[in-house]
C-alpha cells in the first residue's frame, strides 16, 4: 500500500521557504531522504508547475505537488511538509499554502490508489489546518492515519 | 454518461477529482463512466464526453469540446462538486 508507512525522514514541520519553489523542493528533500526518489524528482515537481500552472493547490492551504512515475522515482512515498510561514503558489482561490505534499509514485495505478487514499483524508476540511498546525511528526501520522 | 478529470499529469489532482466527483454522483444516484486524463490528451479522450471537470489553468487549453467544462475551486469539497455537477445535468 502506497500509504503503509511514514517515516520520520518524510515529515519536515515548520519549515522555512521563501517562495514556493523552496517549498516543493523541501518535499523533494524529504522524498530523497525517505528513499522514494532521487533529487532531480524536485526539479520534475516544479516543471510540472512551470508547465501547468498553480492548479496542485488543490484546496485551500494545500499543495499536491508531484510528477509521473518514471526513472527519478525509486519507491511509492509521500512527504509532508509544513511552512512556518505560508507561500503563495499563484493560485487564484487557495494561496497562500501552508502544507505542501509530495508524492511518488513508481506506476499511474499505485498513484490512482494512493490519490484515493488521500481523498478520504482531506474531504475533511480541517484535516489540512490539522496538519499546518502538527507539531510531532506522530500528530502527523495520527491525523493522516498512517503509520511509521 | 461520460465524464472526464483533467490535470497536468492526469494521476494526481484529476485522481482526486475523480474519486470525489463517483462519491457525489453515488450519492446523486447518476450513472456515469469517469476517467482521469491529462491535458495533452484532452482532445482524443474527451471527444465524447459530456462533462469534463478541471481547475481554472486548463479551461483554455482545453479548446473546442461539446462537453460542459466544469471548474473546480476545492477538490475535496464534494459540496462544491455536487452543486457544479447537479447545475450541469440539469
């Protein structure tokens, strides 16, 4: 399961970012350091900003930053990360964010399933101030009801 | 019916976008066939569809369609999703 575990290393909490291309490569970061995937999936993430705009904050305060499964993805994973002080991404109802997912994934299908997951979690609106305001990487856990 | 989720990649926000909108189809009680898909290959999977749901930045790229082009704010709020979608099935 996509969503089985949540390392420590995949959680980084009142980050610093100064705009929101600092905060995607945080998750990038964490995607690394947990063993999901090699650096330049960060680059990836942003292209796909770049590319396509604002669209992954897809809620209010919440950015779903990923790319396509390919060679940069080394192992299914999520990061979460959570910003001291919110950036705007551009967005014209959901700025300023002030937690930014990443996600990986090794095939579109696992992606699908771990999407799915987290919509079960997040269509309960205060799961993201939840989560801004986490200050233990287990409060994290607890609210995505994930495992270490 | 057929309805279309479009995103960049067509796996991560159109994903959401399709899981919530059967959640409120579900509880509308309308039959419908929905598929996530990127915005590269709106024109060949859209062709015949009759809804196509997606965030402000594709409207325009989305081109000539006969669908109903639906923008969704929060894509985990199936309130919203439920009134867009109820407003264009009329």
């Amino acid at each position: 399961m996509p969503l089985s575990q949540l390392p420590e290393s995949a959680i980084d909490l009142g980050a610093n970012a100064a705009d929101w291309r600092a905060a995607v490569r945080l998750a990038g970061a964490a995607l690394v350091e947990s063993g999901s995937t090699n650096p330049g999936y960060a680059d990836e993430m942003i292209r796909m900003i770049e590319e396509h705009g604002p669209y992954v904050v897809i809620a209010p305060g919440l950015a779903l930053a990923h790319a396509r499964p390919g060679s940069e993805v080394l192992a299914d994973g999520l990061a979460v990360v959570t910003l001291a002080t919110p950036v705007s991404f551009g967005h014209p109802h959901n700025d300023p964010v002030s937690v930014v997912l990443g996600l990986a994934s090794t095939h579109a299908g696992v992606h699908l399933a771990t999407i799915a997951e987290l919509a079960n979690i997040f269509n309960d609106s205060s799961a993201v101030s939840e989560l801004a305001g986490a200050t233990t990487a287990a409060e994290v856990r607890d609210i995505l009801g994930i495992p270490a | 019916m057929k309805i279309i989720t479009i995103c960049g990649a067509g796996i991560g926000s159109s994903g959401i976008l399709k899981v919530n909108a059967e959640r409120v189809l579900g509880r509308l009680g309308v039959e419908a066939e929905v598929t996530a898909a990127d915005i590269a290959s709106v024109a060949s999977v859209a062709a015949d569809a009759q809804v196509i749901l997606t965030s402000a930045e594709f409207v325009d790229r989305i081109g000539k369609t006969f669908a109903d082009v639906i923008v969704i704010e929060n894509f985990f709020d199936t309130a919203e999703i439920s009134r867009k979608l109820e407003a264009a099935l009329g």
